[in-house]
C-alpha cells in the first residue's frame, strides 16, 4: 500500500485548464495543515467473493424471482412503462405487469457487466463493475449533526459543508445523492440550487434524484455544461447516476419510472434498488426477502434495458431485517451482512454490477456505530458490491448525517482499500537476507530492510489514537469523536473548491437563473 | 439463528451430577433478570476461508520458512529439546538448531488436523479444528477497568469477576488464561489460587501458562481433580491448553519449551504463536514476517510432535504492525486483516487448526475499540481460524482488560455467529406464498408467515440501541458503554457457580493447600 502524505486528488490532476483559483491556498500556508490520507485511486478486490449460498441455492432463488415475476408479478404506476412492457409481449392488467423468465432474461442479458461513470474532473472517473470498488458519501438524510451544534434539520450550509468534506475526502469516491436534504431551499428549486454546489463545490461524479423527468432533465444539462460535451457524447459518456427503488413489495412508483424513462434512455446510470426489510415490507425470512429483492431487482435491471438495451444499470442490494420489538429497521446486523453478500451472489448471476452500503442504527457515534458499520462494510466488501453506498456519515438508520461519522467512515473506508492491497511475495519482501542478519534474539528497528521501507510499510490511520495509555490520558483521554471533530475542522479549513472555467460557471449560473425564474419544477405543496 | 430467552448453557446441561448449590438462584428471582442471549454451541464456518494469497505465493512463503529453518535455524534454550532434536537428526550447535525440510514436514505431518478439547463441564466441550470456531475471553492483561472503578492493576477480586463474566455469556467458550493478573496474589502460589478460581467459577476449558514445568504439573492435576478422570483417561482426553510463545525473532525460551515438553508428552494441547511484530521482532514487510512467523511456527509444531506424535497442537498467527512512528504494537489494522488470513492459508498448509485474536489498540471503549475489533474478527473468522484469543475483553493492545468492552465483545461474537448462521433456502423460506398473499403495496407485518416466525427471525443484540432517536435521546442518550455496565452489572448479579460436587471439591482444596504449604514454585523475587 502507498500512502501520500501530500496528494489530494485536486483538478490540478484532471484534464481541464484555467479554472478559477481562490486565495484560500495561499491562506492554508498559515493556518491548519491538510491532514495526510492516502491519495485517491479506486480499490480492488483481489479474492473471490464469499459465496454465503450454494450454487444450487443461488439457483433457487433465482428460479424464484422469475417466478414471482411470472405468476404474481409487479405494478408499474406509469403508463408509457406499461405500454413498453405490453410491446415486448408481457402480460399487463391495469397496473400489474407479469413477465416471462424468458423475456426477463433475455432483456438483463443486454446490461453490461461494467462501465465508466464520468466525473467533471476526469481524474475522479470512476470504473463501475468487475473488482473495482467505489464508495458514496452519505444521502438522503433530513437531519444532521455535528459535536458543536447538535441534531437539526437539514439545511443549505450543512449540505455546503458535508459537500466540501465529501470533497477533500479521498475514501469518498462520488455523490450518493444529497448529503442532507436542504430543506432551507424550496422543493421547486432545489435541485437546481443543490446540484449546483454538487458541481461547483465538487468535482466527483453527481447524482440526481428521480423525483419527475424535470428535475431529471435540469441535472443532466446541469452537468453536461460543467462537463463542457455535446449531447451526443454525454450520451455517450454516462455522467451522473440516479438511485431508483422499488416501493416494495412488488411495485414502481411513477417518479421512478419516470428517472428510468429518462436517464436509461440518455445512456445514464441507474441503481435499481428494492427495498425489502425483512419483516415489513418483505418475507420475515431471509430467503423470501431475496426472492423478493432479486424480482424487483430483475424488473427494474430488465425495464431499463427495455428502454435502451446497454444502458448502465447497477444491481442494488439494500435487504436488511426490521426490530420486531418495535418494526423499526435495524442495519450493520447480521441478517444485513448475509444479505449482503448473497445480494452480491444474485447481481453476478444477473451480471450486472453490484451496490451495498454502509449503514447503521445508531444514534451516537459510539462503539455501536463503528460495529454496525464495519460489519455492513465485511458483509458489503466480501460480498462483492462495486458500489458502497453511503459509504461516509451515514447515522440513525439513514434519518441524520454526522460530520464525525464522515470523518471517522473514511478512516473505515481506507482501512478497508489497504486491507485490499495486495500484500506482495518476492524475494525482497520475503526479506530472508534480513532475517539471516538479524537473527535470533535481535530486533528489526535497525535493520537497513526496515530503514529502506518504514515510512510507507503501513497504513496510518487519521482518526485511530495508538498512544500508550499513559501519554493518552494526560492528553485529555480524547475518544475517536474528539479526534473526528478536529479531524472535520482541518479538511474544512484547507477545504479549497475545484477549479472551474469562469465562462463553464457562468453558463451554469444562468442555467440555474433561468430554469428558476421559470419556477423550476412544480410540487404537491 | 436460534435465540434463548432463558438458556444459559449451565451445568445442568452436563453429566455430573450432585455439586453443590447457592442460595442465588432465588434471590435472583426477585433482583435483575438475566439478560437474553443465545445458547451455548459453536459457530462453524459454512464457506471457504479467503485466499489472500494466491497458491503459488502460499507455496513461495512456506518454501521460505523451511528455508529459515534449514539454513538460519532457531535458538532453543533448554537443553533436552536440543537432545530431542539432536537425536531427530536435526544440526544442533550451541543453542542454536537447523531442521532441514524433510525433517520438518515429516514431524508436522504427525499434528493432528482437530481434535476434542474437554471441558470440566461435558457440555463445554469443544471441537478445536474443521470449520469450528472458539472464542476465549481476554487473557493476560496487567490492568483491569469498568466505567465505576477506572483504571487498575490487575487483582485477585477483579479476576473472580472477570472469569464469573466469562462463565455467564455463552460467546466465550474457553478461557484464554488469566483474564486479568492477580498481582496481589504471590507468584509463587498464583497459579494454585487462580486456576482453582477458574475451575470453581467456572466450568469451561482449562488454559494453564507455561512459566515451568512445576505449574504445568499443577495446573494438570487439578484440571484432573476437577474432570474425575485417572491420568490415563486424561492422556487421552486434551483437558487444557497452553499458548507457547515463541520469543521472536527465532528463539524458543526455557520455561515454553517446558511447557511443550509437559504438556504434549501429557497429550494436551499446545498453541504455538509466534510474537511476529513485522518491523520490531520480525521483518517490516508483511511477507517478509509472515515466513518468519511461519518458520517459528512450524519448527514449535514440529517440536510438540517430536516430543510425542500425534500431540494435539494449534498454529498460532499473531503478525501485526507497529506504529513506525512510536514503534509500539498496533492491532486491528489492514495488516493484522491480512496477515490473520494468511496465516490460515499457512496453517491449513501446514494441516493443523490455526488460531488468532480479536484485538484492538484503543485506550477507550469508543468507536475505535469497535472498529479494530470488528478487523480483526473479519480477518479472523474470514480467515479460518479455529481459535480466537481474546475474543472479549481486551484493551490497549493487551495491556487492559474491561468489563464493559467484554460484554460488548461478546455481542460482537454473537453477532459473527449469527453472521455464520446457514440461510435456509426452501420453499417455505421463499415464501412465495406469502408474497402472492400480501401483493404488490402491502407488508408483511400481518401475514401468517411472518407471524410464525418473527419472533426468532432475527438475531437480537444486547447492547445496540434501537431505538428511534426522540426516545433514545428521551432515555438519557445512553451510549453502548452504558449499555454495556448495565448489563455486565446484571450478569454478575444472576452469576452463580456451576455445581460441583462436595468431596471433588474438598480434594481441590487438599490439593491446593498441599502445594502452598510446599512453597508453590521457585521464583526469581
């Protein structure tokens, strides 16, 4: 593993010259050092994944799916999804929708396995699908926290600053959606004000919320202006990536169709994923919960290709179990890690990428968040997912983003891509010259192998206290909390945006202007 | 998974019959109720170990190892193993031995894959090998703490406490050695004093330490005291284990070797562990500590076989980093992941049941206690081991051992056997019944296949925290650390000893007694 002490992935690695500079380099000099983490890069996974059922298990469960998909199938709430559906030979009765094992396959079978995901700074392009693996900042959530400030609702200058965070985070890989929902910024316009500091505060690939083809639309020139291509390679190119899910059981919501319709149809990426709680709006049971995911999963992979055969799809995995005490939904549990891992099973067998995430329960940044996490990671990793979701802040089942969490999952992230190092075997490493040398009862600290290689031997974590007990509590016993804290404050002091042609944010300014001016898009309220 | 309310495996569960009772299971009945957890049994793994390296590269690092041992050699120091290995036709000069390869891979073939491990309770017994997995409390660590007291040099009451802990949660399976040193008690009769506490306080499996062949002797005889067993069954019947370090780089102490030559002539187990700190005592390169590790393993193992063939024996992986900025040990990190799994690779190579640990570095019970602990059982349990070390309890990269951080270890291991758990695929697990049943827009809450079965469907933890955050926050906030004293706090209350008959009983304490009034063993103070 290298580590680089200095390296942020900036623009200055991209492609793209002139872009606007700020002072705040020349300021940082002063003031907080950039705390080291090692550079950006995308880790692979270099072992099989587990394979946590049989192959005649798998089976099963496939064989399943296209049943349920057959004899019960699923509702599709958009008409022109249920007309594509009716011209491909499926069976539709109102909103109900039964298809074929032979046709569902026959359109799955037209996703590719993998593609390249396009950011606006072309050095964070991101490989989606084989080994490689890349992790989303957390999304969606309505509240957030940090250690000074407490639990509030989210708002324009916390989403600003988780963005910045995402941003100078090289373990963050892309935009999982909104880190916190802005809620300061009207519904009829926030995507337009949101994905706009998406793309001027960051420069890592962007996703867009299916919440009606408009907003669709607006994300999509939104970033084919920062991007600077033509429509015809944008649809190329795929540039942003939209998170659909099945409202389960067994049903797609208008608006989800609607993104699919949308972005499939422009080459862009889609993630289909179910949502089946165990318990709730799935079987109680494991296996029925993936029988359940992996139909909805097909019908979706399967309605994308029906709208542009080859279009970029993601098999997402999201099966987790609720607390039967209380029906609440419970993640990073054991249920969630083998979930996890045969979801990985079911995508590879539909031959399509793979997306899992990185969730908790927990409402403090305790020992219980940090478990949850680095076994929804283990269930994730091992499991094969090429997309981690809310890979970095995610708290509270979803429901808060935490600037320490972020922080402190990065550090998790890292570890995670340095475990999946390879470790090397060569005569150097083997280092049989340097045992001889030192030999029994000696020590290695001396030893010229050790002097030639200790700077970058070993993964030094940002968050993790290593000192001894003593030196540790004269400090002020700091817990990993205190350390995120300071951790946060750093990255946000040296936070400097990316650099953006003056002209490419002028014409996105006007964009924005205009599609405000013209109301956005309309709402229910 | 199955869960039990009330089923702590006690010694009812066991052959013998006619111990003796408190008082303290009526009192129970009016004070704190024994918390949930799930039975006793042991988790198995249900899927290969990961490859971390590839065959050839496995191959290359026992080639290496068996080059260390031909051509550098290991220091021995006691003078009848250097005559056991003269005698084998090793090169033995001065201290120092040479085993050429042949001779290596003829002792270790000998080892034996798994053997039974016999408790003092029948029903503690354990399979050590395959693809069954045990998991010790903390061992060995110099200070104690819980939230009320702080920090403290290990003593006598704090043991008691801590091995009545282990007795009571279901996730440790054996004892690793003394959960806490008892300083206050002199170390002459030390080994008397807390190996009757553990075989009074408890009834699972025996760990003796291996500081003279005295205490070996000892400890044996009152594992047999206790086991009511005549010397011969018990030659029979591995009743205890000792972990034999080797002092890296390659050097077998006086006191190990001992304790091999006791104990494996006696045909009770041996856990060889190399102390392969890569940078410190073995090489600062991954590969590089693991071929020493693996030479200083295979030489202990093959050591035990020559001292009677077929010994039951465990190969020990303990490879971690240090800090290269302080040099002190670092646990939990991507190296020790890594490093946990191939030496799996190297001990199913060498055709023996392999061990490693759950550790961490942590000063507090924090994010980071869970988060290294959480790697280190990824790289543990995904890496085949058998064994795991200080499986709760353990701080400070072994220096500390804590109430709080044990109970919440264990629910990590319940969580990792839970994790291991089969799914079970059939058609009533698909529930495509029930799936038809509720339809597209219903849930499952209500369905009969849900009610059947919710209330054993899922794994349930008994420190995380669930709730939603307006009643947590309502609750006082309670962190996992609070959580934990609570119920280390109710786990002590409802402790009570397992029975054990009258006259075994008295013939501990004759035994005991005896070998006090005899002075104990020699020492050095």
């Amino acid at each position: 593993m290298t580590t680089d002490e200095t390296a942020t992935a900036g623009p200055a690695a991209g492609g793209r010259t002139d872009r606007r500079r700020t002072g705040r380099r020349r300021q940082r000099a002063a003031g907080a050092a950039a705390p080291s983490q090692p550079a950006w890069r995308q880790p692979r996974r270099r072992f099989a994944p587990v394979r946590a059922v049989s192959d005649d298990e798998l089976e099963e469960l496939h064989r399943g799916a296209l049943r349920v998909l057959a004899e019960i199938g699923m509702d599709f709430l958009h008409p022109r999804a249920r007309q594509l559906w009716a011209d491909a030979g499926a069976e539709v009765e109102g909103e109900r929708v039964r298809v074929d094992p032979a046709l569902v396959t026959a359109l799955v079978s037209q996703a590719p396995d993998r593609f390249t995901l396009h950011a606006p700074n072309s050095a964070h392009d991101l490989e989606i699908g084989g080994d490689a693996i890349a992790f989303t900042a957390v999304a969606s959530a309505p509240y957030v926290s940090d250690e000074a400030g407490g639990r509030r609702q989210g708002n324009e200058r916390d989403f600003a600053d988780l963005v910045r965070l995402s941003q100078q985070l090289n373990a963050v890989h892309l935009h999982g959606g909104y880190p916190v929902e802005p809620v300061d910024l009207h519904a009829s316009v926030r995507h337009l004000h949101a994905t706009r500091m998406l793309l001027t505060l960051s420069d890592k690939v962007l996703h867009a919320y299916s919440l009606g083809a408009q907003r669709n639309r607006d994300c999509l020139e939104m970033v084919r202006i920062v991007r600077q291509v033509d429509h015809e390679t944008l649809d190329q190119q795929p540039s942003i990536h939209t998170v659909i899910n099945a409202s389960s059981p067994l049903r797609y919501d208008h608006p989800m169709l609607a993104g699919i319709l949308e972005y499939s149809s422009r080459n862009q990426a889609v993630i289909v994923t179910p949502f089946t709680l165990a318990g709730a709006m799935a079987p109680v049971t494991l296996a029925g919960a993936l029988v359940q995911q992996h139909a909805e999963a097909l019908a979706g992979i399967a309605f994308t290709q029906l709208v542009r055969a080859g279009a970029p799809v993601v098999y997402g995995g999201f099966t987790s179990n609720v607390d039967m005490q209380s029906g609440s939904p419970a993640f990073g549990t054991p249920e969630f890690m083998k979930a996890a891992m045969i979801g990985g099973q079911l995508a590879r067998r539909a031959g399509v990428a793979y997306r899992s995430s990185n969730v908790c329960t927990a409402n403090a940044v305790d020992a219980q968040a940090a478990y949850e996490s680095v076994f929804s990671l283990w269930g994730a990793v091992m499991g094969g997912a090429n997309v981690v979701l809310h890979g970095a802040g995610w708290m509270e089942g979803g429901l808060r983003a935490s600037f320490e969490k972020m922080v402190i999952d990065a550090d998790l992230l890292q570890m995670v891509a340095a475990f999946l190092d390879p470790v090397v075997v060569d005569d150097a490493a083997m280092a049989i010259d340097a045992i001889a040398q030192v030999g029994p009862g000696g020590h290695f600290f001396g030893a010229q192998h050790t002097q030639d290689r200790f700077r970058d031997a070993f993964f030094r974590p940002a968050i993790s206290d290593w000192r001894n007990f003593e030196t540790w509590d004269e400090a002020g016993g700091p817990t990993a909390v205190d350390h995120a804290r300071r951790r946060v404050r750093a990255l946000l002091d040296d936070y400097e945006p990316p650099r953006l042609d003056p002209a490419v944010a002028e014409e996105l300014d006007e964009f924005v202007s205009r599609r405000v001016a013209e109301g956005g898009v309309a709402t229910d309220f």
